[in-house]
C-alpha cells in the first residue's frame, strides 16, 4: 500500500515538473512584432524637428536591425546612418555603404564610400568612389571638388586635379571652399595670377587672396609670396587635409 502511494507521488512530481515550464510559458506574453513603418516615420518626423545625432542614430540602428534586407527603407537607413557617423567611424560608415551599393548603384552611397576610405587613408579605394559617384552624377560639384582635392594633396598630383577643381568651381562659383581648392592648385601649378583672381572674386579682397597664398607658403617655410610671379619653391606647396564631407558639406583650404 505504502509503496503504491509513493509510485503516485513520485508520478505527481513527474507531471509537475514537466507542467510547470509550460506554465511559465503560457504566461510569458509573446513580443510584439516591430511596425517598421512607424520607426520611419519617428524618424522622418525627428528630421523634421531638427533632432540631433544622438537621437537619431539609435533610431536608424532599430530601423536597419528590422527592415527587411535589400528593402528601400532599409538601404536609405544605411546610407543615413553612414552619414552622421563617417567622421567618427568611418569604417562602420564603409561597410554600410558597401551594404547599400550591393543593392542599388547610388551615387551618394559612393561618395560616402569614397569619404570614409578617405578617412579611413585607403586613397586609392576613395578615388575609385568618388569617381563613380561623380560618373553617376556629372553635375555635382561637391563630388567633383572632393575627387580633385584628394588628387591633389594626398596623390601630389596638382595638373591631373585641375581637371576636377575647375569643374567644381563651373558649378559653383560662389562657393569659398571650392574656390580655395581650386586656387591652392593653381598656386602649385604656377599659375598664381589665376589663383589669386579666383580667391579674389570670393573674398572680395586680392589683400586677403595674396594674404590666403601665403599662409600656405609659410606652411612649408618657402619665401613670401610675390604678386606676379611664384618662386620655385611653391611646386611643394602643401594644402590641408583631403575634403572631409560629401554632398553640399566639404572641407578645403579655409579662405579666411
């Protein structure tokens, strides 16, 4: 008798053991599927607000963990996320924009692919993009001026980037930073009249034109500039550091 009530219990525990997981599960309430189209729309709606990166990078990251692989919101939140965080990662910024040319050939995708190896000082890999991105956006004048100062101060090849500065500088006349761009060129071309009517039509003031040109001299301690001609020593001119931003932002010899 005594063993047949211990076979009961023993079989009770059994039962117990094996019910109380399933148990636990039936109360654990199952995750709620992620609504991608509201994460875009938090997002489209921080833009609009002016929120800043650090909101905003949290957002993209949960969009890309959930949008669907090769989907359009999921290559635009790359290529966002690529540009907020390129100055700061830069290789995080590569393979993500690596991810979205895998499945769309866009040319903004190729510019920041080119900056972040700029950045990243794979020079070779930077021109390749920025020259695609340019072949797929003739008209742009940010890529044309980021291909032809990286030619120009991190291969030392001046003549070859003229090409590009000049083009930059067609499209967008006004704008200072490529204007000292294309005039830092010149100046290491001997072409220092040119150069130094370019900076005086943005500046307003060929004081500050010759004052801009000798800053950069001084930078490699050659002699002070002369008005009309360049020394010898300005062939080894040396410029800033290669454009740092895509699209409308770039970064050039400051004309200040």
């Amino acid at each position: 008798m005594r063993d047949g009530l211990q076979q009961q219990a023993q079989q009770q525990v059994r039962k117990n053991r094996c019910a109380s997981p399933l148990s636990k599960l039936r109360q654990t309430p199952m995750a709620r599927p992620v609504n991608v189209e509201r994460l875009q729309s938090n997002i489209a709606w921080a833009v609009a607000h002016g929120l800043g990166a650090r909101d905003l990078i949290p957002m993209l990251e949960r969009l890309i963990r959930h949008a669907p692989s090769g989907s359009e919101c999921k290559i635009s939140a790359q290529r966002q996320l690529a540009e907020l965080i390129v100055e700061h990662a830069p290789w995080r910024a590569a393979v993500l924009t690596r991810d979205v040319l895998q499945h769309k050939d866009d040319d903004r995708a190729w510019a920041l692919f080119g900056l972040a190896h700029t950045l990243l000082g794979n020079h070779r890999a930077a021109r390749r993009a920025y020259s695609r991105a340019l072949a797929r956006a003739p008209g742009c004048a940010s890529y044309a001026h980021n291909l032809g100062h990286l030619i120009d101060v991190a291969f030392d090849q001046p003549r070859e980037a003229l090409r590009w500065l000049k083009q930059a500088h067609g499209h967008a006349p006004d704008e200072e930073e490529i204007a000292a761009s294309y005039a830092h060129a010149l100046a290491r071309c001997q072409q220092v009249p040119e150069a130094i009517a370019v900076l005086e039509r943005v500046l307003n003031s060929r004081a500050k034109a010759v004052a801009l040109l000798q800053r950069w001299l001084a930078r490699r301690g050659a002699a002070s500039l002369n008005h009309e001609a360049m020394p010898a020593s300005a062939a080894g001119l040396s410029g800033p550091s290669v454009s740092a931003l895509t699209g409308s932002r770039s970064a050039a010899p400051t004309p200040s």
